[in-house]
C-alpha cells in the first residue's frame, strides 16, 4: 500500500448573515449557538476545494492501479482539531470566549451547481480576510477584516451564492438542505478528535466518471445550528491551509501497489504471484493491454486451467499474476516450469511473447515442522536511492532499496522477509506520523518503496522498519533520516 495526500487549493468559514470574510485564517472556528452582544445568535461553514492535480496524475499514468488490482483504494479527508493536543482544555472556553462544543455531529457535503443550470459549478474566491470580527474601530489600522467575497452572501464581486450560505437549513427555497448531496458524517463525542471524513466514492466518481464540483463544506447538523436559546456559544477548530504548523489539512488516499513477486519462492499447495516489468529507456511504461499468461510444466506442456490467464496493472509498467495453489502431489520437485506472457503491445507496436522461467519448490521449503522452537531472527540494513540527512528537493520520486540482510553479517541476505516501512517527523519528543506501518515491496531481485516527495510538507522526516520473524515483531527505529526542502 501507498499513500498520496492532495492538499487544499482554498479554504474559507463563511458566517451566517454577515459578510465576513476569513479565508486567511489559519484555523476555522465552527460555531453555533447565542452568546450575547459579544458573540450573537448564529453558525459558521466551512468550505474548501481540493488540488487533485497530482492524484489525477498517478491515476491517469498508473501509479495507482487500475481498480481490477486496486479494490481497496480509499480516500479520506484528514483536518487535525486544535484542541487535540491538550485534554486539559476539554470544557474550557476558546481565546474569543466561546465554550467548546461537546457532543455533536458534522457533515461533509457537496457545493451544488446552479440550480438553474446544474451543469454550471458555483466557482468562489478564497478572500484575503484574517479576523471573524472588525476591530477596526479599536486599532483603525487593522487591515485584517475584510468582507470581500467570499462570505455568506457572495462567491465574487459580481455573483453570488443561489442561497445565500450555499443552502438553506429549514429545507425553503431553491437550494433546501434535504437537496444537499451528503458525503459523510461524523460524530464528535468530546469536541477534540480530529476529522476523517470518508470521501472514497465522491473521490473514486471524479476520477473514474469526471465528476465536476464546486469544492465541500464542513457544517454542523442544522437541528445544531437551529437550536434557540442556549446558553453560550459553542465552538471547535481545525487548522486550515494557512497553518504555520504541520498540520495542514489533506486528503489522504491509500491505494495497493504492493509487489510481492514468488519467482524465487515458488512453492507447491500456496498462492504465488509473478510479475512482468515493462521498460523503456530505463523508465516504467504501461502496455496498450493488459498481457495474458501461460503456465507451462517442465516438458514444455501448458498446464491445464493455467492457460491464457489474465494480468492486472499493479503499478506503472508492473504487470501482476496471481497462480492458484498446484496441489502438492503430482510434481516432482524441485523442477523449473515455464511462464509465458503474450499480447504484449506497446504504443501500437507487437512485441514478441516473453518467456520466464521459475522454480518449483516443495512445500517443506517454506514449512519448518520440527521438536523445536525457532528462534528470531535479528537483521541489518542497508539503503540505496536516498542518503543519510540529505536533503531532498519536493519534486522528487526516489525509489529506496532496502538490503535486509542477517545482523553482524555482511553476505547474508534474506530471501524471503515481512519487512514494513513508517514515515513520520518529530515535534520534540512526540512523532508525528505521515504514512502508518507499509509493506516494503518484493521483486525476484530486491525490497523497495518508492518515496515521493511531491505530497508532503517540507520538514525533516524519518523511517522506522519492522520485520516479523517467529511471532516476533522487532522494530529498527529510525534508520533513516533525511530533509525535504522546496524548490524555488
């Protein structure tokens, strides 16, 4: 599995009856409730869209695999509360006196198109607004208030909202919230947990249908944003794209790349995968189709039901097959069988069949039956395609090999290893992770991730491995480190 995370293009909290603008800030404080003069009667929204450039991208290209080898890929919208750090502040008020809200729901919906023309997006600006009030009249050379658009009332100088606030909470007019398209809900039990709001089917549509669309809002339920008579306002936060800290807001999107080739483990009675890597001048290329696959024994016969298998794209230029278990009878192995790999068409062009050979091993070769316990293994590493503490520009894609081999040994290499990879940066004594625990790919000659650095916030970060050996689970803390640093 990998990971690529699509940050916000514009951000903005919108107020209800007013023409505040606050796209600058760098946190949206949703809100509801009557706190008096200081705080009236009344919610906020936010609304973002989202850069989906680079997604699209590996989509396209094939980076992500096409959804016959990628059932799994989701996609989900992380925002990290401002209150997440701290349970002491949990019942407490906000720096603008607001009580922080407790106990409720948000949803995440889509900015419909104009209800007159429904193919026709509610384009809005971001606003160069700081403040959710005007202090101009106590320090009259604050020029952080703004109410240029977009607010509650207008998207830019010269259109506005079909509905003022984008819908209307009483289900009137033309843009009723029942009509609302509703992405995902998500329930807030102490008000400090963090967003992850479930986009994979709005996200999955955009990609593989061209679904167009104005960009998203984070609102509260409107039986929260109608309520009377409370006693106070309530309020919780999240930091938007404007954060000085790490903790940008993104979409995370997690799709299966994962390689995990049997070429050299090939074992009788278990599932084992084969993979074709397509080249062309040193660089990954996709077929125009997908190839097929033929398994043939050691006399050169094709093997019954093994016959014109279908391939699948498992990344860019990677074609993958899975072979179903050979029952362990039948064979005298070892023995070397043969697979070919045919239709091979590249930019129009017919390229000739490609014969592979592997060897069929028993299944004892994997399988350790014995009167005693196995001890763990303790490994070592070595790394290619990044060095220690280099620092690496944030348009790079580095493919990292990773030398597992047996600890205090320099030519022990282990063939056949559950290795994983984890990405985080460190604030203080806290890590802050960028990508959970991975599985390091497997091709027939070495282990590899790829590591791009087009999706993540310059910073200095590292990596952990993990491999599971004998029931154990043994971690190497941080193996490598290294700095990403913009280009400019």
């Amino acid at each position: 599995m990998s990971i690529n995370n699509s940050y916000f293009s514009k951000n903005n909290t919108i107020i209800s009856n007013s023409f505040t603008n606050t796209g600058q800030n760098p946190v949206t404080e949703l809100f509801y409730g009557n706190g008096g003069i200081a705080n009236p009667i009344g919610f906020s929204r936010f609304i973002f869209d989202l850069d989906l450039n680079l997604l699209r991208e590996k989509y396209t290209g094939g980076t992500i695999a096409e959804i016959t080898c990628n059932n799994g890929m989701t996609h989900t919208l992380r925002m990290t509360n401002t209150s997440f750090f701290d349970r002491d502040l949990l019942n407490t008020s906000t720096s603008s006196g607001r009580l922080r809200a407790t106990s409720f729901d948000l949803i995440l919906f889509r900015i419909p198109n104009l209800e007159v023309d429904p193919y026709t997006k509610q384009y809005w600006d971001e606003g160069v607004g700081y403040d959710f009030a005007d202090l101009a009249t106590q320090i009259p050379t604050d020029k952080n208030y703004s109410d240029r658009p977009s607010n509650w009332s207008a998207t830019t100088t010269i259109q506005n909202w079909g509905q003022p606030g984008i819908y209307n909470n009483n289900n009137l007019g033309l843009y009723p919230f029942s009509a609302l398209t509703i992405v995902a809900t998500q329930h807030f039990e102490f008000g400090d947990e963090n967003v992850e709001f479930d986009m994979t089917s709005e996200i999955n549509n955009i990609l593989q249908f061209g679904l167009d669309v104005s960009g998203w809002g984070i609102a509260y339920l409107p039986q929260v944003e109608n309520l009377m008579g409370t006693t106070g306002t309530y309020e919780v936060g999240f930091f938007t794209r404007h954060t000085q800290t790490f903790y940008e807001p993104f979409l995370e999107t997690n799709y299966n790349d994962l390689i995990e080739d049997d070429r050299n483990t090939f074992s009788l009675g278990k599932i084992n995968k084969l993979y074709l890597y397509i080249y062309e001048d040193g660089d990954f290329q996709n077929l125009d189709n997908n190839p097929s696959v033929t398994i043939s024994d050691q006399n050169g016969d094709p093997i019954p039901g093994l016959t014109g298998l279908t391939s699948c794209r498992r990344t860019k230029g990677v074609y993958e097959i899975t072979i179903p278990a050979f029952p362990p009878g039948g064979y005298h192995t070892p023995c070397m069988f043969t697979d070919t790999w045919s239709g091979i068409v590249l930019n129009g062009f017919t390229l000739p069949n490609v014969e592979n050979e592997f060897v069929i091993y028993p299944l004892k070769k994997s399988i350790q039956i014995g009167i005693t316990s196995q001890e763990p293994s303790i490994y070592g590493f070595d790394f290619y395609g990044v060095k220690q503490d280099e620092k690496i520009l944030n348009t790079d894609v580095r493919k990292i090999g990773v030398v597992i081999k047996k600890a205090y040994t320099s030519n022990q290499l282990q063939p056949n290893v559950d290795a994983f990879y984890r990405v985080y940066v460190r604030e203080g004594q806290t890590e802050v992770q960028v990508q959970d625990w991975t599985k390091i790919n497997r091709s027939s000659n070495e282990y590899y991730f790829i590591f791009d650095t087009r999706d993540k916030i310059p910073n200095e970060y590292y990596i952990d491995l993990k491999v599971v050996s004998s029931g154990e689970i043994n971690t190497y803390k941080r193996q490598i480190k290294f700095q990403i640093v913009n280009k400019k």
